[in-house]
C-alpha cells in the first residue's frame, strides 16, 4: 500500500461516512478518485449564493459526497442531482435528503462524474482538484451558454473566473482555514463578424470579433462614420454588452449595444447618446 492510500484512508475514517468530497488535498485514491472531507456549511451558502440558485434551477453537483449542497440546493427551490463514484455515500446522501425533507427534490447516482450527463444543468458545483477540474472543461463548456459554475477552492483549466470571493472558514478541516470560491458563466460563442443596418444612425454596421471564452477583442466600423473605440465589452451567458464611441453625422456619438445571442444572431438594441440627444434602435446583427 503506497503512502497516498493510506493518508487517504486515514483522514477518511478521521472523518467519517458523512463528510462531502475533499478536492484540495495533494493525494488521491490508487483509481484516481478524491477522498472525502466535509465541506463547512458556509461554504456551500456562499457557493450557492454566488450562483444565485433559486426555484427552476437544476444544479448538478460533481463529486456530492454526502449530499449537503444538493440539500442545500432544495431547500432553496431547486432541483438538485449529485453525481457520486461511492455508493455508500450515494445511499447517506439519499437517507439525508429524506431526513432534510427534500427527497422530492433531491436525488444521488452512483456514476462516473465524466461519464455523467450533466446538459440539464442550469448550475453545477464542484470540489475537485485541478487536475480533474482541468479535465472538465470542454464538458463544461458544452453546457447551454449562461450555465453558471461554482467551484470551491480550485480553477478549471486556464478560464478565468467570473466572480471570486474568498472567506475565513475556521472548520475547515484541510488547508489554512481559508476558502476561494470561484464562479464561471458558460458563454455563448461571440466570435465571427457581425452585421446590422441602423440606417438613421451609421447605416450598415460590422463587429468584427475574437473570443478566448469569455473574454472578446471587438472591432467596429459603420458605413455612415469612422471606426469606432470600443471602450468596453462583456460577455456574461448570452448577454452581450457593448459601447463604442465614435463620429457618426459629423456628431460624436457614445453608442452602447445590448443584445442576446441566438445562434448566429444577435437580438438587441443601440442606445446612442451626444450628451444632448439621445436615440434608441432595435437591431438585429448576423453572423
């Protein structure tokens, strides 16, 4: 027996069958699953308040453990599933449910987290190391664009976060009693070039885009003025927001696009402002 499985077993039965899943300890079972340590209560509140579960969420939770932020979850109004290797957690995690009152919303399967379909998603939590963070991210990425993920104490891959807190959490039974929760939205795929009329306001417009996931490099012209600076750019979900300033009529113009992306559309709106005169357009930009 090599010294990571018995480090493993020990904090395992230090702990006990209730505890969630350990992601930040640097040893691992020999079959390269995690082993378990309970995750603090406020915790799993801030993970889930970061991500804003509410009712009509699916939250999806990798690696469930014991079932705490599922329950969680449920209790908030959502519907909750944890994804977990070991059944005799699988079955505490259940037991827990039904003792919590949510065991109509709230269910546990005994599967391989990367074998799992997890497409309903509208949230997924996860606890895991790096290393097998890094190896969910095209399956995270593939969720529907405004998916939102937490994970606690670890990034996935080289995407950068959307949101961070960072807290003191006294009983937390590994690392420096200090927490890193971290939240991504799932984007939509911006990249590409894009192209709208505003006939009273520039004519034909063109976005020329570049995305490395969340993050775009946007360059704008319209037939009707001159390149535009584009002092600001966000991407959260499907939710574009874009502001461009620029000469438009002789006059210049600061000129914020709003929009949804839908596939190889965009559905929105252009709010331009002269600091005396405002206008508003519908638009519709193809890719």
């Amino acid at each position: 027996m090599n010294r990571r499985r018995v480090l493993g077993v020990g904090l395992a039965t230090l702990l006990g069958p209730v505890a969630a899943r350990a992601q930040m300890p640097a040893y691992t079972w020999d079959d390269g699953s995690v082993p378990f340590v309970v995750t603090p209560m406020e915790v799993v509140s801030r993970m889930l308040q970061l991500a804003e579960v509410g009712p009509g969420d699916t939250v999806i939770d990798l690696g469930s453990g014991d079932g705490r932020i599922v329950i969680e979850a449920a209790k908030r109004g959502a519907r909750g599933v944890g994804i977990e290797l070991d059944k005799s957690l699988v079955a505490a995690a259940t037991q827990n449910a039904r003792a919590a009152g949510v065991a109509d919303r709230a269910r546990f399967e005994a599967r391989d987290l990367f074998a799992a379909d997890i497409s309903a998603a509208t949230v997924v939590t996860i606890y895991l190391l790096p290393e097998l963070n890094a190896r969910l991210l095209p399956k995270l990425l593939a969720l529907a664009p405004g998916t939102r993920i937490v994970s606690h104490d670890a990034g996935i891959g080289d995407w950068p976060f959307d949101e961070r807190l960072e807290l003191r959490v006294p009983d937390k039974p590994v690392g420096s009693g200090f927490s890193r929760v971290e939240l991504w939205v799932v984007p939509a795929r911006a990249s590409g070039t894009w192209r709208f009329e505003v006939p009273d306001h520039g004519g034909r417009w063109t976005l020329r885009v570049a995305q490395r996931y969340q993050l775009l490099e946007v360059e704008v012209a319209a037939s009707g003025g001159r390149d535009f600076v584009v002092p600001g750019v966000r991407l959260r979900g499907a939710q574009l927001s874009l502001v461009t300033t620029g000469i438009v009529g002789r006059r210049a113009w600061r000129n914020v696009l709003t929009g949804t992306l839908q596939g190889d559309r965009i559905i929105g709106e252009v709010h331009a402002s002269d600091g005396n005169e405002t206008r508003s357009f519908p638009v519709t930009a193809v890719r």
